[in-house]
C-alpha cells in the first residue's frame, strides 16, 4: 500500500500550473508555483480553488446526506427511472466495465468515484491494477474511506485532472458527465491522462433528442443548473474530438456505457 501510494505521489501535478509536486513539511507543495495542498485520512486535496462554476447538481454531491443515501437509494433510483428498470445490477455493471477494460496496465483512474461502490467492484475483479479514485466532493470521498479505507484517494476536479500526460492505463468515469460545467473538457484530461494505448469506459444519462421539447429542457438545464445532458451522438463526438477511437457500448434505456481507446504511439502517426 505505502508503494503503491508512492508511485502514485510521482504521478501527481499540480492542478494550478501542471508542474510536479513534492513533500515538504508534511505536505504537497507544488515545484512550480508553491502551492501547498493539505491532506488527510479522507484524501489527498489537489482542488484548485476555482469551484464557483459548480452545477447545481454537482453541488447536490457535497450534502453528506446524498453521499449517505448514494449507494443504497440514490444510484438504484437514477438507474431505474432511466432505463425504464432495465439497469444493470452493480455487479454486472463493474463487470461489464472490468471486461471493457481488460488487460489494460495499471494503474487505473476512476473519475468522479463518487462514494466508491463501483470502483470497489472494479477493483475486486482486476486485483492486480491499483484504482486511483478522484472525486470533487468531500463527502462522497469520506464515505469512499468508509467503504475501503485502503483505497487511494484524491479530491480533484475532472475538468483539471492533477495528474502528468499518459498516467493511467485505463480510465472509468461512470454517471458523471452530464454534471460538469464542460464534459468536452472533462473528456480531454480523461484522454491526456490515459496511456497510449490505455482504455476508456465512460456512462452518461443521455437526453433524447426525440421527445418533444426536449432541446429547450436540455437549454434549459444547462443555463439554470449547469447540468449537460447528452445524446448518445454528442458522446462519441466528444471521445472522438479528444482523439480517442470509440470500440463499443452498452445501452439500458437512457444510460448509455461507452468503451474507447487511445490509440498507440504507432497508430497516431
Ligand atoms: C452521480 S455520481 C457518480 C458516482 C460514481 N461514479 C457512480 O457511478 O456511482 C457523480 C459524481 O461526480 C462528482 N463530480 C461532480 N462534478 C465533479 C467535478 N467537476 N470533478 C470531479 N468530480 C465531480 C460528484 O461529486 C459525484 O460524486
Ligand atoms: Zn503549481
């Protein structure tokens, strides 16, 4: 665990100018800029400071009550009103995502891990790959500790993810895109972060664009909360755009799983 974490430690970046950081004095203090960052049994915090274009629903996540209530209620609630209940049970989703990712090489970044249920099943199905799990709420990465005081932990935004170019051999991102203030840049620091070669597996609640109305509720949403609803058509076009070749997906109603790869030093040529 303590090499583990070590390695980790010589991945991170400094969030704010995107040089390495290095202990001193008992915390992370960046190379380039100075920045301190603190830490503590909950997480290593490399936020920035620039949380003003939170969403609306993004803020909901900081409400220890909602990180309480995740697992058990509010996860199994947003699935099923979204899939017409035809989601996947959580095994069968981590499963699913640990398939998609395969033989990827570790370590393996969950973004936006919420109060961790997934990235634990994740991580029981490739025990050999260490999960690096990132998240911009406090709360969820507390009940993230509870659930698996061992894991690694970070409190990061995914819009600047403080880790160096090709850290991870794979990435998840589950449930979270349409949250952000700009999945497209979300999308990017998930592609810059990733090896090449490494694998993606991202899910989103999609919107449709065949109800009626629904590009004036999607409007809407976005200038009122900041949410980003997503059709399936913007989500390849956002994993394309970030240079990623999209491989497969999985749809249950309206929630949508998608696998991508970084293509090879050689195949970028
Ligand atoms: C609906 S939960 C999904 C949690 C988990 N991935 C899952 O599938 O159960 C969305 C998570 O995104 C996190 N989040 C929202 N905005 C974020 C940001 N800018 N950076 C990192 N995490 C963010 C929230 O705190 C919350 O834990
Ligand atoms: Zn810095």
């Amino acid at each position: 665990m303590a090499a583990e974490l070590g390695r980790v430690r010589a991945l991170l970046r400094c969030p704010r100018c995107s040089r390495p950081l290095e202990a001193r004095e008992g915390v992370m203090a960046c190379t380039g800029c100075g920045t301190r960052f603190g830490e503590d049994e909950v997480a290593i915090d490399l936020v920035s400071g620039d949380e003003r274009r939170m969403s609306f629903g993004a803020r909901a996540m900081h409400s220890s009550f909602l990180a309480r209530i995740y697992e058990s209620f509010w996860r199994p609630l947003s699935l099923a009103l979204s899939t017409g209940f035809s989601m996947p049970a959580r095994d069968a989703e981590a499963s699913l995502v640990a398939r998609a990712l395969g033989d990827a090489a570790g370590p393996w970044l969950d973004v936006s891990c919420g109060p961790g249920g997934i990235s634990n099943r994740i991580a029981a199905r490739a025990p050999e790959r260490s999960i690096v799990a990132v998240d911009l709420s406090r709360a969820m990465l507390a009940r993230a500790r509870v659930a698996n005081p061992d894991a690694i932990r970070i409190r990061a935004d995914a819009a600047r993810l403080p880790f160096e170019d090709g850290a991870f051999g794979a990435v998840i991102n589950l449930a979270a895109l349409d949250l952000y203030p700009e999945p497209a840049r979300v999308v990017k620091e998930m592609a810059r972060v990733l090896a090449p070669g490494g694998a993606l597996v991202a899910s989103a609640f999609l919107s449709s664009d065949t109800l009626l109305g629904s590009r004036v509720l999607r409007q809407t949403l976005t200038s009122t909360a900041g949410i980003h609803p997503l059709s399936q058509q913007e989500l390849e076009d956002l994993v394309a755009r970030a240079g990623l070749a999209r491989r497969d997906h999985w749809r249950f109603g309206r929630y949508l799983l998608l696998s991508a790869k970084k293509p090879a030093a050689r195949e970028a040529l």
